[in-house]
C-alpha cells in the first residue's frame, strides 16, 4: 500500500478553528487582529471582514488596556485561565465570555496572543436573577419566617441528639459550622434549623450548592451572596466541591474576619478523606469547622427508620387525608433496605407506596419497582466496594502503601497490584 507523502494540514486546521464552538480571536504584538473564528463572529455579531487588521481597542471600544485580556497578556506575557470579561461591541451589544487567553512566542520573542472564548451571557443573566430574586426575597418573607425548632429533626440516635443538643448552645455565634453526611441525610435541614431558631431569624437564610457550577459562575453567585448577607446566615452545601482557586479566595476574604453572617457549610464525605483525596484545602477546612457535627447515613440508623415512617405517614394523612396504615412485612423490608438516598429515598418509597396502595394497608406490593425489583450485580458492587476502601484508606494514610496495607490487613505487593487493577490516582497531601 502507497504511503500518503502529503497531508491537507491547512484544511484540518481551517476545519478546526472555524467550526469548533469556541471563539478563538488572534493578535498580533501590537494587538491588531490576525485571526477571527466563525464562533467569534456568531458570538460578537461581527464579520471577519470588520475586525481582520483592527486594532482591539478599535473593534471593541468598551475595553481597554487593563479590561482586555488579550492586551493585558501581552503586556505581562503571562498566561491568564479561567478569566471573565464582560463588554461592549462594535454593534453595542454586551457580552460575557469566560476567557483563556496564552501568549504566543518565536524563538523566544513575543509575536501575538491568542485568546479562547466561551459565550456565557446567558448563563450569566440567570446568575444575576436568580441574586436578585434571593436579594428580594427577605421583603417578600417580612411576615412568613420559616418555622423550625430542633424537634424538627427526628432521631433516636443517642449520639446525634447530644450532638444536636451541644450545637443548640451555640444558635447564636458567629462561629461557623461543618455539617458532615452523605446526601439526604438532612443537612439542609438542619441548617434551616440553626438559622431559623437563632436570634438570625429574621435575616435571610442563604443557600448555594457547589456541584456542577462553573468556576467563574460559582464566584460571582457566592460573592454576590455575601454581598447582601449582613446578619444573615449563609449556608454553602459540597463545599469540597467548590474548585480549588476559589477555595483559596473564600479562605483569604475569611480570614479577614470583615464579615458579619453565620457560614454553615457541608461535605458528604470525611474531611480527612476530602483533604486527602485533594478536594478541600487544609487552610479553608480549618476556618469553616470550628464547630463540626456528623449526620450518619440511616442505613447505620436503623432505630430512625420506624420513627421516620409513623411520622411522615402522619403528615400524609393531613395532607391526603387517606386513613391508610401499613402492615409487618412492609415495615421489616424498610429495616432491611440499605437506603442508599437515605432520608430523601425513604420518604419517597413512603409517599409512593401510600398513594399507590389500593388497600388501607401499605405492603410490599406497593413498593417502587425501582427498588423492589433492583437488579444487583454482586461481583461489580463487591469490585466498587472494595475500590472505595482501599482508596479511601489510602487517602487516610497519605498514600503510604506500608501503612494502608497493614489496616487492609493485605500484603503489600497485593495492595499494589489492585492499586494498577482500579487505576487509583496518587495523591499526596503536603506536610
């Protein structure tokens, strides 16, 4: 077979720049345009014609030589990632775009910069309503405080209810509070309890969740929170899920101590194993546990279970008004399930088996075909369980191989060979 002594490199790359989805927009040292993708153009409502061979100043009049990123990296010659720019067109439309912006050398000199833009005005817009709505949303409330009191959260766990009772004391501090469970538990819940029984009360209660958020659109929504949250308290949930440049942000504006809100954060998993496994900072855990509370999951609850269903059957029969009750076996298979959504799963499996019962007694048969007819691989989830532990015990000993096979209690050649076997990731944490 002939070998192919010439490749079309200039097509693929004409190919690539102008039908990705991503502006990319090319200086030259003196910041005039050499290069403008189609993206770019669909995203600023310019023509190629209209900005090849202008400066930038020229073809957006809004930015200048501190606002432009592209300017600014030529300047500096530095790479700047992960940067939000909001400005004006040529055509005086505003536009928000999340930047990555890299200069471009030649034989070690400076001949350009190159800049990759992603549109995200839009995603920006609903940011800024979704503050404001939470700004307003105090006037609105004035006269509906939310009610909570502590016996809102029910448990028999001797060991949560002290624990509960000791944060108690402390409604009214400042001092900020680490929630600790896995989702569902109630830490939400118990938040909204904290601040809706302390002298905060008739301050807003402010939420934000760290899961799936842009980094930059993550940013303005806390910082935006913290702006209207005097006397308040804020409450941000999968801390450990905020990316690390912003965890660095949040710990230098804490450390300020000028700031006058209750931070309650939460986490689903160890902090040790957060830290370990390097998605929350050492400096930031440090300043948001001073107080910590831990919520076990209800498979580890069992004594809640019975109590959880006679009292969410109650509030179903205020609500529904259905007069229904459930039988033996119906209570014995709650006992027996392993609740993996925990608290939120079981007052689902609650409220479906209840308004799905055809009789005054809730059984088996009303259960979610979902659950009662799961289908279980064991060797899969026996292969997860294991990687689960064997990682999570790696991250508790530093990744000290030695150490972590001593607590599996497996040699260290067979740590080594499951460590290749589920492609564990070693991380370090500093000393």
């Amino acid at each position: 077979m002939e070998k192919i002594r010439y490749f079309p490199w200039e097509s693929l790359i004409d190919i690539l720049l102008n039908y990705v989805d991503i502006g990319i927009h090319i200086v030259d040292k003196d910041g005039v345009t050499l290069f403008y993708n189609k993206a770019n153009s669909k995203l600023e409502g310019l023509n190629e014609d209209e900005v090849i061979g202008k400066n930038i100043l020229d073809i957006f009049p809004s930015l200048t030589y501190e606002t432009s990123t592209l300017l600014e990296v030529l300047k500096t010659q530095e790479p700047i990632l992960n940067k939000l720019q909001v400005f004006l067109t040529y055509k005086a439309k505003e536009v928000t775009t999340l930047n990555y912006t890299f200069p471009l050398f030649y034989r070690g000199e400076l001949i350009g910069a190159i800049e990759l833009s992603r549109d995200i005005t839009e995603v920006k817009k609903l940011s800024e309503k979704i503050i404001e709505l939470k700004s307003k949303n105090l006037e609105q409330k004035e006269n509906k405080i939310l009610k909570r009191n502590w016996d809102d959260f029910k448990t028999n766990d001797e060991n949560l209810k002290k624990k509960i009772k000791e944060i108690e004391r402390f409604k009214n501090l400042i001092t900020p509070i680490l929630i600790i469970g896995e989702s569902g538990v109630g830490k939400r819940l118990l938040a909204e309890i904290i601040h809706f029984t302390s002298d905060r009360k008739n301050k807003e209660f402010l939420y934000q969740d760290c899961d799936n958020f842009e980094e930059s659109i993550l940013e303005e929504a806390i910082f935006s929170l913290i702006k209207i949250s005097d006397g308040s308290t804020l409450y941000i949930a999968n801390i450990d899920k905020m990316p690390l440049r912003l965890q660095d942000k949040l710990t230098y504006f804490l450390e300020s101590n000028e700031f006058n809100f209750r931070l309650i954060t939460s986490i689903e998993n160890l902090p040790i194993f957060s830290i370990n496994s390097g998605n929350l900072k050492k400096e930031l855990f440090f300043l948001i546990s001073k107080i910590e509370v831990m919520i076990n999951p209800l498979r580890e609850r069992k004594e809640d279970i019975v109590l959880l269903l006679n009292y969410y059957l109650e509030e179903l029969e205020k609500k529904y008004n259905l007069n229904k009750s459930y039988d033996e076996n119906f209570k014995d298979f709650l006992l027996s399930y392993t609740f993996p959504g925990n608290v939120r799963e079981l007052f689902y499996i609650i409220e479906y088996s209840y308004l799905n019962s055809k009789n005054s007694k809730i059984t088996t048969n009303d259960l979610p075909n979902s659950i009662y007819f799961k289908e279980f691989d064991l060797s899969k989830e026996t292969s997860e369980f294991e990687k689960k532990i064997i990682k999570e015990t790696l991250y508790l000993t530093n990744f000290n191989i030695s150490k972590a096979g001593k607590i599996l209690k497996i040699p260290r050649q067979t740590l080594q060979y499951k460590i290749k076997k589920y492609g564990i990731e070693e991380r370090r944490v500093k000393k």
